[in-house]
C-alpha cells in the first residue's frame, strides 16, 4: 500500500511514479530531475530513451568514487514509457537531464552554469522544458549552491526556485522523482500546490522532513 503524507499543501507518495502518477488528477506543470542512468555502468539504468556515451561513464565513475556511493541503483533512467506518463500529467514540463532522453527539439532549454572549472565533471546541466520563451542560464556553483546535501544528484534550492517562478500561472506542480524534495521546498516557499513521488523510503523521509520545515517557516513569516 502507498504511504502519503499530506504537509500543508503538499502531498508527497512514497511509491513508483509509475504507478501513482495515473491515478492523480492533473496539474500545471511537471517539474523534476530524474535520475539520469549515467552512474550505473553495470547497466540497469540503461533504457531505449536514453543515450550514453563513453566520455559520459567515465565521468560518471568519477562522480561517484567522489561522492562515495558504491550504490547506484537508484540511478535509473526513465523508460519512454515513463516519459510519456510525465506529458500526460501536466500541460508544461521542465525535465533535468533532458540532454540524455529521447525528446523533441526545443527553443527554450534551460542551463545551470555550476561554475566549476574541471573538465572531468559536467560544467553544465540542462533541462528540456516546452516553455514559450528563449532559452535560459542560471549560475550557481554546484558547493556552494547545495549544502549540507542530502541526496547524491541534489540540486541546489535556488535553480529549483528559479524553475518553478519560471512556470508562470502554474500553481499546481508535480515531481515524480522527488529525491529529497528540494522541488518540493521551492514550490512551497513560493505557494504553490505541490504532489512529489519517490521510491526511496530514507529519501522520502528527507523530502517530508524538508517541506514540513519549509512549510514551517512560511508560517512562522506570515
């Protein structure tokens, strides 16, 4: 059985988007950073949606080894199927890692400078989305932007901040692959209806911890 925890206007599903996500009504926008099947050399994470190449694993080996997690199995991409299941959830999406999935050309990607110099990690990160207007660029350093992180791939609170003020009139959003929430926490602090999904009990227990501070602090503000 699903576990769901209602915080404020929050509504967060420990569970597999796969399956929860055609079951919910549908909202504004799909805002999230799936795994992107990058760290998982051994091949689980690799589906037809989504394209690795050599210079990618490589990095991808470094980035864990750093990171300390010998456990990659959470690193798995998304399906095709699972993809579609994000178009049908909401009108506009804003999907990190969009580089690395089958999806179709836009005009108005987004690029998180994580101003980092080394050429052995990804300088950049980008996100698909089907926002009408140009593309766009966030800079942030990746340390400085994310600490005290609680999730290997967590992004920092200020680009999801920034993501969700950039899906203007949205006021529902929904991440199937919360992590730790930061999505979440972004949507809450700018008052937003948010509904999260994640696989991960000890992830999940993060997010719900996460969003309830959030959820706390605006209170404590107003």
């Amino acid at each position: 059985m699903t576990r769901v925890e209602v915080i404020g206007n929050a509504t967060l599903y420990l569970g597999d988007c796969r399956e929860i996500l055609p079951t919910l009504p549908k909202v504004d926008a799909v805002i999230t950073d799936p795994p992107y099947g990058i760290l998982n050399l051994a091949g689980a994470g690799s589906t037809p949606a989504v394209r690795k190449s050599p210079r990618q694993q490589s990095s991808g080996v470094l980035k864990n080894r750093l990171l300390n997690r010998s456990d990659v199995r959470w690193d798995v991409a998304p399906s095709a199927d699972a993809l579609a299941l994000l178009f049908a959830a909401a009108p506009l999406q804003i999907i990190w890692g969009g580089n690395y999935f089958a999806l179709p050309p836009t005009r108005a990607m987004l690029v998180w400078d994580k101003e980092q110099p080394w050429e052995n990690f990804s300088q950049v990160e980008l996100a698909w989305t089907n926002l009408s207007r140009p593309a766009a660029i966030f800079r942030e350093s990746a340390t400085r932007g994310t600490p005290g992180k609680e999730h290997p791939t967590q992004k920092p609170l200020s680009l999801m901040r920034w993501c969700v003020a950039l899906a203007k009139g949205c006021n529902s959003i929904v991440d199937p692959y919360m992590g730790s929430g930061t999505t979440g926490v972004a949507a809450v602090e700018l008052g937003r209806n948010f509904i999260g999904c994640e696989v991960d009990p000890a992830y999940f227990d993060i997010a719900c911890r996460r969003i309830e501070d959030a959820q706390r602090q605006g209170r404590l503000i107003a």
